[in-house]
DNA sequence: AAAAGTAGCAACCGCACGTAG
DNA sequence: ACTACGTGCGGTTGCTACTTT
C-alpha cells in the first residue's frame, strides 16, 4: 500500500505522486481552507486530507514561511537588521532562536537576509561576518549614519568619551516624564569602538543585582542604551521575550533591563537600543512606523552603501 | 535588443531529536 | 529498550527577476 521509503514521510500518497515545486495558487488556497477549518495539527494528515499531493514537510514549510496569516513581508527594518546582527553574535546560525525575536519573520527569511546581504557586505570588505570586527564596523558605521543624519555631517566628531559606562541603566520606574533628548557617546573599549547612548541628566540609582547583571554584560558586548520609558517600546513589552519567557529560557524585568538566560550563564541583550533606534528613527525625516511599531526609513540604502562602509572600515 | 551575469528567495534535502506505541 | 513516525532545523539548490555588458 505505502510505496513511500523516505524515513521522513508517511504513507498516504505514491512517492510518484507527489508534487515538487512551486505551490500553485490552487494548492495554497486548499491548505489555507483546510488549516482554518481544522487547524495545523500533523502536517502529514494535513497534507493528505487537503486534498494536496505534497508532503507534510512541504505543506508545513509552505504555511510557516508563507501563507500563515502574521508572516510579515518586505524590507527589514533598520532595528530588524540591527537586532539580526546582535543576536547572530550571541547564537551564530541559529535561525530559528534569531526567529523568535522578530515576531512576523521567519527563519528562511532571517537565513536568506544574512547570506544575501551580510555575507556579501562581509566578503566585500574582507571580513568573516561572524567576527567581532565586522560586528563593531557595521554598529559604529549604522550609528554614525544615525548622526550624520540627526545633526548633520559633523555631529560624528563632537562625540566625546565620557564615563558612561558606570553609569546604571535602571530609569524605567523612576521617571514619568518624557526623558531628554539622548546623547550619544562613543565609549572606546579594548581597541573597539562600541556606541553607547546616555541620557543627560540622568541620576544614579540604587541597583539591584540583576539590573547589576545587565548592565555589566549589555555594556561588555554590545550598544546599550538608556531609556527612561519603556512605555515606549511596544514592541518589546510584549514580545518576544514574555512568549519566551514561557519557556524558561528568558526572564523579563520590569526595570530597563530584558535578562536572557541560557546554560552558560546570564547573558544580556539590551533590545532597547533597538526601540531607542526606532526614536531616532521617527526624528529623522522619511522615516515611517509600520504596524508593529517598528521603524522603516530611508536607510535601507546607505545602511548598505558599499563605498562609504568601505571608507569606513580603512578608518577603524 | 539580446545574452550573460548576479541577487534574492522559495522550496527541498538530510539529519537530529522527541515521542508514542 | 527499540522502532517508526512526526517535527524542526540548518544547509543547499534552483528558479525568477533584475542588472550589466
């Protein structure tokens, strides 16, 4: 009865019958009906009482990646891309793990950005993509792209070394008013150049271990960056984390700080430059928020512009 | 205008892992 | 404990659209 030898598929259709390819409109419209009616449950069944002559593994990639109802299309945000790159840092090529902090994305997705654009842009400027060194030309280079288009092609020279990396990054439940225009600093660290931004004025508060915690390690590896509303950052309040938080695998505080956790010990990723890039963002001009909260503008091109990174990178 | 080259992305493949029987 | 099956993941392939020559 079963002619199929795949280990991987189970018995329902002739292996000569099954369909390869390109899904046709017809065959996404079954499954689309089907998975309303009766939900995902096991692709295999799926596959076969849709009427479809593909395998469940097919069906299953087909909805995942393209025909569930919250894949999200198009373009990267700048805060996706710059959030790509932190955690691909942190988890390599994790695809999925990445995945679940850019709610709408998928893994295929998150894979073909890194290979087709990443990579590329590392090749072009002789750098392994996964290197320390990358990851600090590409920040440093996107931040003063940031500058440049806030104040202006001078702004990036003013920037000043400062203490501000003893300075906490607990605000969030002590100010109510609308923080003051960020300053950004340029903190040199062990022969790299990581961005900081700082709020002026801020005070220093009593911290706990875990905002301890956070801090140390948001500023060791990675931007950080001080908001004194996380109100404003709705993207993250939400998700991903508490949805991974489910899990075990992460913690959420209520402060500024969202704590990762895995076996290796505690490991911070401080999303909020992200939402503090989306602000900027939003000052700057062309710039749009989608639906989501996150922020498109017209950085794609210059985030990739090959002659200035280039120039960039002889700077470092 | 046509051929060649390139980039982007959807889809497939093989492997690993979890789980039910 | 073993086996078969289902699912998930990362790597790879191949098609299509776009760009360059």
């Amino acid at each position: 009865m079963c002619s199929l030898t795949k280990s991987t598929s189970s018995c329902s259709v002739d292996d000569s019958d099954l369909r390869r390819g390109p899904w046709t409109l017809e065959e996404d419209n079954l499954l689309i009906r089907y998975i309303a009616r009766h939900g995902e449950g096991r692709w295999n069944l799926v596959a076969e009482r849709a009427g479809l002559r593909r395998t469940g593994k097919s069906c299953r990639l087909r909805w995942l990646n393209y025909l569930k109802p919250d894949v999200k299309r198009g373009n990267f945000s700048l805060q996706e891309q710059l959030l790509i790159l932190d955690l691909h840092s942190n988890w390599g090529n994790r695809w999925s793990k990445i995945a679940q902090f850019l709610p709408g994305r998928t893994d295929n997705e998150i894979k073909n950005y890194w290979r087709t654009r990443v990579q590329k842009q590392a090749r072009q400027l002789k750098i392994d993509a996964n290197s320390s060194q990358f990851q600090g030309i590409i920040r440093s280079f996107w931040m003063r792209m940031f500058l440049q288009k806030i104040h202006g092609p001078t702004s990036s020279s003013a920037m000043s070394c400062s203490d501000c990396t003893s300075q906490p990054t607990n605000y969030a439940s002590h100010h109510s008013a609308l923080p003051p225009q960020p300053q950004w600093q340029e903190v040199h660290n062990q022969g790299q150049s990581d961005m900081a931004i700082t709020m002026q004025g801020m005070e220093h508060h009593e911290q706990n271990s875990e905002s301890e915690r956070c801090t140390d390690s948001c500023l060791s590896s990675m931007e950080s960056i001080n908001i004194s509303q996380t109100s404003q950052l709705p993207e993250y309040r939400t998700s991903p984390f508490q949805s991974v938080a489910n899990n075990g695998d992460y913690s959420t505080s209520d402060k500024d700080c969202l704590i990762a956790s895995n076996c290796n010990g505690m490991e911070a990723i401080n999303l909020l430059t992200m939402s503090a890039l989306g602000e900027i963002g939003n000052s700057v001009g062309n710039s749009h928020t989608d639906e989501n909260g996150l922020v498109g503008c017209d950085f794609e091109d210059t985030l990739w512009n090959m002659d200035e990174l280039w120039q960039f990178r002889n700077l470092q």
